[in-house]
C-alpha cells in the first residue's frame, strides 16, 4: 500500500512517467523495490513504453540509473559529468514473447489473468466440452440431477486448462492426483485413481490445455467429478489421432429461413469427413443437434464465418462416444422429445 501511494503522489506530482527509467528516478525504489516493478511490468503497467520483455531485461540499469539520479539529487549535483553520461540506460531489445506467455507474465504478478485468456489461444478446445466449467450446475439439472438409473451418475467432458496439479499416494499404496481443470467461466476440482492416474499422470502440468472426461456425481450437495480420460490438446495430433467435431454457434433470434438454406448449402458444398453439432441458442437455452449424415472439410469453417457473419464455427474433439452411459443415448445423437419440442420446426436440416 506504501508502494501504491508513493507512485500515486509522485504521478500526480509531476505528471505522467515516462520510460521504466524515469519512473525509477522519481519514485522512491525504497518503497517500490525490484520485485514490486517487476510485477508492474509483468502486469502490464508499462505497456505503454515499451513490450514486456524488453523491460524486464532492463530492470537492473534502470534501477541503478534512476538511484544514481536521485542520490544526486540529493546532493545538489547537477550534470557534474555531462549530459551524455547522465543520460538513462538505453532499452536493449529482448526476443518477444508470445502472448501465452504474457497471460503467464499476469497471472504470476496478480493472480488472474487480465487482459485475455489462454484458453483464446486454443481455438476449438471451448467447443469440445459439454458445457462451460461454470455451467456445470445447470448441465446436471438439465440431465436430470440424481435421478434415474446409473445411481445419479452421468459423464461430462469439461475443457480449459490444468492447475493445482497435486499427486499423491493413496493408503492402498497405488498413486492419485488432484487437480482443477479451468476456463473463463471458473475452475472446479477432478480426482483421478490407480488406472486412470497411471494413464494420465505424464499429461498432467500446469497450465496445460486439456479436455477431461469426468463421472459426475452429487455427494452432500456437492459434484463429485472423477477423471475417466485426459486429451491434453496441445499433443492430440501427436499422442494419437482423435476424431473431431465441427461445432456451429449461432443465435436464433433475428435467423430466418434463408439464413439457415445458405448455411445448408455451404455445408453440402464444403462435404468433408468431420461431423457437425449444431448448437443454437434462444431465449429458452442452448440446443445442441447433431444433424444426420451432414459431414465438413475441417478447413472449410473460416469459409462458413466468413460467408455467414452470424455463425461462430470451431473444430474440436469429438467427445460423444465417451460420454455414453450404459442405457441412455450418446450425447450429440437424436435429440430427446423434450429437446426436439425446443427446436425450431421447418430447419432444412
């Protein structure tokens, strides 16, 4: 807090600073020290006067600089050896990072990311969920919650990436983790056990983007979320060759008729190998709708938002044959009565 006002006084004191170099001759490097500026330039605070990893390698000129300055300052000193020798430090330019590891730079110095998200990083990896992190309550209800068969239980893939990655031993002697899986929307906890740990321990690391297929069930009012597979996608086309999904976004509302031909009509004339789930969104919720025989060249979906401005397209991982639960149908197969009553009538799909 010190730190905080100190900067505040001396900007509005004499006006915005210039350059890392200016800030750290007019502000007292007592109160705001190397790490404190540090976390100023990981956050952001100096965009404006230069890239990020430029002025970190700067830091240490800088500093010494502008305590030089003030020191002589201090003792009436003025240009003793000339302008040129009394001039800051010049800016040596650092390789640039990439923006993950600006994201990284953030959440390090705040503890949230700030200006985006990693997962904007990792397009289509949102898509493959069956719902956003945060949404997890509203999918179980609209599931049916703990009713039914299979003791309450259902499967659900969940996306984003992995963090407070915790492995352990159990008293049995086999290994478990703990870890959170998270997106824009929050962050929920996933356990995993013996055989499904010894699959994926390799895959688990922080930060890493993954889509994780989850048992669900409610324990005390609580979900309980049990890890049964981990696609960590930033190695899908590596560690093995996985199925994908072109997933179709739009809003109903304001869509007509011809909107919905011209789409048909470029899905037939951009036929590929990749399956389409549709999932249109009205003021009554979100349907998802798998239509029948209709397949996309994965390359052809830039083409689909370009010609249909009011369509957001992705291709993920095509998680619905593991979400099958013995006895109920596969997610993203024909919609129930209650979801086809939903559904627009007279879709050419």
């Amino acid at each position: 807090e010190g730190a905080i006002h100190s900067i505040v006084a001396e900007r509005e004191k004499s006006g915005p600073f210039r350059s890392v170099a200016d800030f750290c001759r007019r502000v007292d490097t007592q109160l705001v020290n190397k790490r404190a500026l540090e976390s100023l330039v990981k956050s952001g605070a100096f965009d404006a006067v230069g890239d990020r990893a430029t002025l970190l390698t700067h830091l240490e000129p800088a500093l010494r600089w502008g305590a030089a300055q003030r020191e002589q300052a201090d003792m009436g000193q003025m240009g003793l050896f000339g302008l040129e020798e009394v001039r800051p430090p010049a800016l040596e330019t650092a390789d640039p990072v990439t923006p993950l590891e600006l994201l990284r730079m953030e959440k390090e110095a705040l503890g949230l990311y700030l200006s985006s998200h990693p997962m904007a990083e990792y397009p289509g990896l949102a898509d493959s969920a069956s719902c956003a992190v945060g949404d997890l309550e509203a999918w179980w209800r609209e599931q049916g919650g703990g009713e039914g068969a299979e003791r309450g239980r259902r499967r659900v893939a969940l996306a984003g990436l992995l963090q407070a990655v915790v492995k352990r031993p159990t008293r049995k002697g086999t290994m478990m983790a703990r870890f959170e899986v998270a997106d824009e929307t929050g962050a929920r906890e996933v356990v995993a056990f013996s055989r499904t740990y010894e699959e994926i321990a390799a895959h688990l690391e922080a930060d890493a983007p993954a889509v994780v297929v989850c048992e669900v069930s409610e324990e005390d009012d609580a979900l309980r979320l049990v890890a049964e597979r981990l696609v960590r996608w930033d190695r899908r086309g590596v560690d093995a060759a996985l199925p994908e999904l072109a997933v179709l976004h739009f809003d109903l509302d304001g869509l007509g008729a011809p909107q919905l031909i011209e789409l048909r009509s470029l899905l037939d004339a951009h036929a590929g190998r990749t399956p389409v789930e549709i999932r249109a969104r009205s003021v009554d919720g979100t349907v998802h709708y798998a239509p029948e025989g209709v397949r996309i060249d994965a390359e052809a979906v830039v083409e689909l938002e370009r010609t249909c401005p009011w369509l957001r397209a992705a291709v993920g991982v095509d998680v619905r044959p593991w979400l099958v639960d013995r006895g109920r149908p596969a997610y993203g197969g024909r919609p129930s009565p209650e979801r086809a009553a939903a559904a627009p009538s007279d879709v050419p799909f």
